[in-house]
C-alpha cells in the first residue's frame, strides 16, 4: 500500500521530459533482487543499469529522469518492494596538491635490479623509504610482499615495464571493461623530444620523454597518473605483492560513488587482501561502509587517505575507524605536512611530501599528498602476508600501530616497516 500512495503523492512533482532535465543516479539495496527492482521501476518511470556487488545480487545503481525534488525521489524508491537504503550516487573528486620542487632523486636514472625488474636509482634509494627503514624491513625479515593490492583509482598503465611482471587482470568500471589500464584515456601521442623533469598535473613532477606533456598539462588530464603512481610505491614497499587496477576514477580525478562501491566489491570477489584507496569524500554514505564492512568479513584489509585539506576532519572511507586504516601525510622532517588533515581518524601516518614513483610511458614522476602515504601503508600490509597469508584488518593495524610517536593529531604515529614487522612476529596467531 506505502507504494501506491507514494507514486501518487510523488509522481507529479518527479519527472519532467529528459530533454530539459538529465538523469539521477541513485544507489538502491533490494533485498528482492534485481527482478523485483527492475518490475518496480516500470511502474515509476526508473531504471536499474546495472548491479554494483558482484555475485551478492542485492545493490544496484537506478536511473530517475528528469527529477525535479531529489528527495522525494529518494522516498518514492525507498518504497519500492523489498528496499532497504536509497543513496544518492555522486562524484568523488580526487584531491591535489601543488608540488613545490622537483626532488633531485627523479633526476637519478641510473638503472638498478630490485627483486628482478630493472628500475631507477632514485626510485629505490629515495628518503622515504630510509625514513620508515624498508631495507632493513624487508632483508630483516625476508618480506617482500605476497598477496593482491586492489588499486582503486585512475588506473594503472598496465605497459609500465616496473609494474608489468606484478599486475594481475583488472578492471575499468569507468567503461565497464575488462584491464583497467587508464592509458585508454589518452588521445594519439607526438614526440617531443622532452628529456628533463617537466610538470604536468597539478599534482605530479614528472618525466615525460618522449611524449608531449601539453595535452597532460589541461583539466581534463588533471589526475592522470594518479593510479600508477599509487601502484608504484606499493610495488616499491612490497615489490613482490601482486595489483590489481580496478579503474573507478576519471582521467580528470572524478569518479562516481556507484563505481568505487563495484571496485571494493570486485576486489574482494577476485581474491584481493588489500584495498588501497587514495580519496576522500566528505559526506558519510551507508553503502560504502557496507561495502568495507564486506571487505573485513572476508578479512580484505582497507586502507584510505584521510585527505588534503590541513584540517582537523573526518572523511571518508577513512572514517570508518575499525574497518579503514586512515593515513596521514609527514614530511621530509618527520612533522605532519601542512596539506594532511588530522585528528581521531587518523590511525597512522607515512611520507607524503617527494614521494618518487612509477608513472605511465615506462618513466617516474613525484607526488605529494596523502594519496601518496596511503599506498605505503598498503604495501606494509603486504609485507606483513608475506610473514603470515591469514592476516586481517585487526592484526594489521596492531602491528602498524607499532609506529614512530610525531603527534597524537597523527594516530599511533609515522610507521616504521622494521618496528611493525617485529611487533608482528611477537604476536600469537
């Protein structure tokens, strides 16, 4: 009966032709499945488009055209038979941060062997890995890494020759196709005969030879990269941890709530341990915790950035303390980055500030931001299975907790990789 009232107190006020109003998105959990969902929607004009969690059956992403009173929408779908939420799909923004200086490790090339792939002096031996002691870590321990990072983002440029022997097949929700690789965002490439640190996003110093950085330098390039450059410090913590590229975000750092939640659900679906999310949104949503609480019950472990905006705050995934380990960024003098928010949100902090790293066309770039620190947390994750495979959230945070002390705005503090694998190893399983 609430359904029929509701399409007649609502109905009028909704819709309107599709030509002066575009569609809403909205994300729908039904516990009657997509059947019922699908009979429901002919009978108020909406549409299901597609299911966002995998093999579950019961979330799905509706299409209301031309709405005119998006709450009431929202209570009209809430209706519908066997309906238990109703949110609001909207774009996620990738955050930015202004690099200052081009550090002088991405002018050192020379070429080194790490675990087997020819990479650059300066990616390796950079400071932020002395900072959190990754050698000692990692020979300390015998740890290089085991297990699937799922990183969702831009995309991973699937050719990058460091990265090619550790990815595993992905997927692009962005276009709803197989790989994940965000190079199918560019348009035909010149040669430029570019051979020194160029910037080329509001984020990044990077090396773009032989490409033409000017198409990279516009808007809607803004984050591209953003994903390979995540991949690359996991790869450079873990280097023998497997990635996933699960491409839920725009070339120009937007992506839409709807496929950041089929990414999480994808990742755990497909085996992965870690979920790397270098994002922030402001507004809570039901669905996304939902989604990590997903992810825990099958012990995938979340890691997120707390964001950019140097303030004390909560955002979200990180927000979801218990299931999300949020990262702050420190700097090079081991304080917090001015850009980093803070607060109670933050379980611990890494290196955010000149993190050199891998970038599209087989070369590097730096970043800064805490989209940078968060992918060093997931690689510690990663080091951690390589001493035990049944590691979950709980025991990862605890033995990551076992950190440099900075300020209590910084969580358990800035980690150290040789600290958390001892406190690791002391602890009974």
């Amino acid at each position: 009966m609430k359904y029929w009232i509701a399409c007649v107190v609502f109905a009028a006020c909704l819709f309107q032709p599709k030509a002066a109003r575009a569609d809403n998105r909205f994300i729908v959990r039904d516990n009657l499945g997509l059947p019922v969902l699908q009979d429901a929607c002919l009978l108020i004009n909406c549409s299901v488009v597609e299911g966002l969690d995998g093999t579950l059956g019961q979330l799905f992403l509706v299409s209301v055209p031309g709405i005119i009173n998006v709450n009431a929408v929202v209570l009209l779908l809430d209706s519908l038979p066997g309906v238990l939420d109703v949110e609001l799909d909207h774009l996620v923004q990738l955050q930015q941060v202004s690099p200052p200086d081009v550090p002088s490790g991405l002018y050192d090339s020379t070429p080194v062997d790490y675990f087997g792939t020819s990479v650059w002096h300066g990616y390796v031996d950079q400071p932020a890995g002395q900072t959190v002691r990754l050698q000692e870590a990692q020979t300390g321990f015998n740890a290089g890494g085991s297990g699937i990072a799922a990183v969702i983002d831009t995309g991973v440029d699937t050719s990058q020759p460091v990265l090619a022997n550790v990815l595993v097949p992905g997927y692009d929700f962005t276009r709803n196709s197989a790989g994940g690789s965000e190079q199918n965002d560019l348009p035909q490439w010149t040669e430029s005969g570019q051979s020194e640190p160029a910037q080329v996003t509001q984020s990044t110093m990077a090396v773009v030879d032989p490409y033409n950085s000017a198409t990279l330098s516009g808007p809607n390039y803004s984050a591209f990269g953003h994903g390979t450059m995540v991949a690359g410090i996991i790869h450079l913590v873990a280097p023998q941890a497997q990635i996933m590229p699960l491409k839920s975000f725009q070339a120009n750092g937007t992506g839409y709530l709807s496929d950041i939640l089929r990414a999480v659900y994808y990742g755990v679906q497909h085996n992965a341990k870690i979920l790397n999310m270098s994002f922030d949104f402001p507004k809570y949503s039901l669905e996304m915790k939902y989604a990590v609480e997903f992810a825990d019950a099958f012990s995938a472990i979340c890691v997120a950035a707390v964001g950019n905006d140097g303030e004390n705050t909560t955002v979200y995934p990180a927000g979801y303390t218990g299931l999300v380990m949020g990262v702050a960024s420190t700097s090079a003098d081991d304080t917090r980055s001015t850009f980093s928010n803070y607060g109670p949100d933050v379980w611990v902090a890494a290196p955010g500030e000149a993190i050199i790293t891998t970038y599209p066309f087989g070369t590097y770039a730096a970043g800064w931001g805490t989209s940078f620190s968060t992918p060093f947390v997931s690689g510690a994750v990663a080091l951690l299975l390589s001493l035990s495979p049944i590691v979950n959230q709980q025991g990862a945070a605890r033995a990551l907790s076992a950190a440099q002390q900075i300020s209590p705005a910084l969580g358990k503090g800035r980690i150290d990789l040789y600290q958390a694998l001892s406190a690791f190893t002391s602890q009974e399983w």
